[in-house]
C-alpha cells in the first residue's frame, strides 16, 4: 500500500513557529537571570530589596538594654485619690456594703476621726481592717495614694484634714516597721472579740470538722499565729480562710484575742489536734432563740432584719428550708449564686443544728 504524504497546512505552521519563538524567549529569560545571580554569589552581592526583607523577617522581636534608672521617674506619677476612690473604694463606700460607713455621711466621719485620728484611718487602709482588705484589695497602691485617698473622702465628706499627707505616711510605715506588741492583752476585750470566732472554733475553742481545737493554746502560740496569718504567711491547710480574719487585727486586738483564748484550757503547746468528728445529724426543727445569737455574725452583711445591704441580699421572708438549703450546700463548697466564695467560709464551721437554728431564725424575720 502506497504511504500518504502528511502534510501541514498553513495556520498550522504559523502556530508552532510562535510557539518556538516564545519557547526561546523563556529560555533565555531564564538563562540570564541564572547567569546573572551566579555573577552575585561569585562577587559576594546581595540584592538590595531582597537583603532588607531577609532583614526584616529575621529581627528580633525586643532587645535588652541596660542603663541607669532614675528610681523616681519609673514609679511615675499617683493615682489622683478621684480616680482611686472610684475605682477601688466607691463599691462598697457608696453603698454602705459590709458595714462601710457612706461616703457621704458627714456625722458617721467625723465621729471616726474623732475617735481614732488620721492616722489610724489610713493605717486600716493600707493594712486592712475587719471586712476591708488591705489598700482595698489593689496591693498596686502605695501608701502616698491610699493616704490621699482617705484624706480625699474626708473632705468629700466635709471634714477639714490639716495633717500632711507624707507625714501621715511616713507614722504609718514606722509603725509597722515598730516591734511587735507583747502578748499582755485583756481577757475581757478578747471574750467580746472572740465573738466573731465561735461559728468555726467553738464557744470553748473545742474545734469542729475542719476547724482545729485552740483550746489549751497559750497566749504566744494564738499570738504568733494571728500575726502571721496577718503578714499573709501560709502555715497550715487554713491559712486561706484564716488571711482575711487576721488582716483587719491591730496588735492589741491579737494580744486580747490570744489572752483569751488562754483561759479556755491548761496549755496543751505540743497536743495532737483531735480527729474531725462526725457531724450529727440535721434536725430541721431549729431553735430561734439560738439562731437569734448566731446571727450577729450576719448582721455586717445582711442587716439586722436581714434586710439585705449593697451586694449581700435579702434574706428577711425566706423559708427555713430554703435557708438551711442554701448553708449546706455552702457548707458543701458548691457555688450556688455569685457571693458563694464569702458564704463558704461562713458556713463551713456550721453543725446541722447550728444551721436549723439560723434557718429557723431568719425564717421568723
């Protein structure tokens, strides 16, 4: 069989020929650039724009310098007492919450100045006093800020302050450079303090479930220990709960706390604590009488109505149930509403009969 001639027609020939010549053209685009960075690798150069992105991509993210400081111009300026006063202290000034006196009530401050002094108003700022923490729980304020503030809130007040604020400062820090007092406190003025204490230790100090006996302690082991959960010092499973008690007491507080607490039994210094005792079992029925007593360690909060004060709600009109509902499951560490972390520690130390009695008690509210 005779072959066939294959043949190509003209727009076909035209096609591939600009094929080849684009196919040359990348070629030799190629071929220069190649020969031309082989040039830069063989002369040592680098690309301009390409060395500067190298450079950015490559920095480092800070850098360390040491030099001197001026110790003045890095603490900066304080904190106008405005500003302090509404961000750290108007929740619970403005509102009178657990007891705070009201900004506003000129009788309320005058009295307290009266009765203790500058001084000792700013020395509870800044180290804490019974339901306010320490610098009003911002440790960032110095003591020049915390003393303008007080000083600010008394002329708020109405109150002329004439006494200079680093002067003021400067009594609070020798005082608590100072020596501590000696344990030589008044029993009496301890009983009365005591007060606040038996919920979770005892009337006699006997201890409860997590709560140990101090009964049979001497005054210097009370005394050493209020003063060390009062410095913030972890010494034991309760030291958390134990911080917040501790911070509000002066030393004469803790001297009369520990002369106390030393009658309560024969000094025991190396007794083993007792083994927790199992917690008897609930009788609904609850006396009111006793929760009447029990309840003055409610009052700072709660009102003595149980009318409810700032964040701390009403509790006057509640059932006994759900009362005694809500302190067990305090009691039981469950978070129950957004003031759960304040109630736990109250209601931990709490006997089912101790909690029918204040149920019973708000019940009649």
């Amino acid at each position: 069989m005779a072959e066939q001639e294959f043949k190509i027609d003209t727009g076909n020939k035209i096609f591939m020929g600009l094929a080849v010549l684009v196919l040359v053209a990348v070629v030799a685009f190629l071929v220069y650039h190649l020969m031309n960075f082989a040039g830069h690798l063989a002369l040592g150069e680098r690309d301009p724009v390409l060395a500067e992105a190298v450079e950015q991509r490559i920095a480092p993210v800070g850098r360390v310098e040491v030099a001197a400081v001026d110790p003045d111009a890095a603490l900066g300026e304080p904190q106008p007492p405005a500003e302090v006063y509404q961000s750290v202290c108007a929740a619970c000034h403005n509102t009178g919450a657990a007891g705070a006196p009201v900004a506003d009530d000129t009788d309320e401050w005058t009295q307290r100045l009266d009765e203790k002094g500058l001084d000792t108003l700013v020395s509870h700022a800044i180290n804490g006093f019974q339901g306010m923490p320490a610098r009003g729980g911002n440790p960032n304020l110095t003591d020049e800020e915390v003393t303008g503030t007080v000083e600010f809130m008394l002329v708020e007040a109405g109150l002329e302050v004439e006494d200079d604020a680093t002067q003021v400062a400067a009594a609070v820090e020798a005082a608590a450079d100072a020596e501590p007092a000696p344990v030589a406190g008044d029993v009496d003025a301890g009983r009365d303090r005591y007060a606040t204490c038996v919920s979770c230790h005892g009337a006699e100090g006997e201890g409860a479930g997590i709560f140990p006996k101090i009964s049979g302690r001497s005054a210097g082991y009370i005394a050493d220990r209020l003063i060390t959960y009062r410095s913030g010092e972890q010494v034991g499973p309760n030291s958390a709960l134990m911080m917040p008690q501790a911070m509000g007491l002066s030393d004469d507080a803790i001297a009369d706390l520990a002369a106390y607490v030393a009658t309560l039994g024969e000094s025991e210094e190396a007794a083993a604590e007792p083994e927790p005792e199992a917690a008897p079992e609930a009788e609904m029925a609850g006396d009111a009488d006793a929760g009447g007593q029990r309840y003055a360690t409610c009052i700072s909060c709660h009102g003595a109505e149980g009318q409810g004060m700032g964040i701390f709600p009403r509790i006057a009109g509640r059932s006994a149930d759900y009362v005694a509902d809500r302190l067990e499951s305090y009691r039981a560490g469950e978070m129950v509403g957004p003031n759960s972390p304040l109630m736990m520690p109250q209601a931990m130390g709490l006997s089912d009969e101790a909690i029918a009695d204040l149920a019973a008690y708000i019940a009649s509210l």
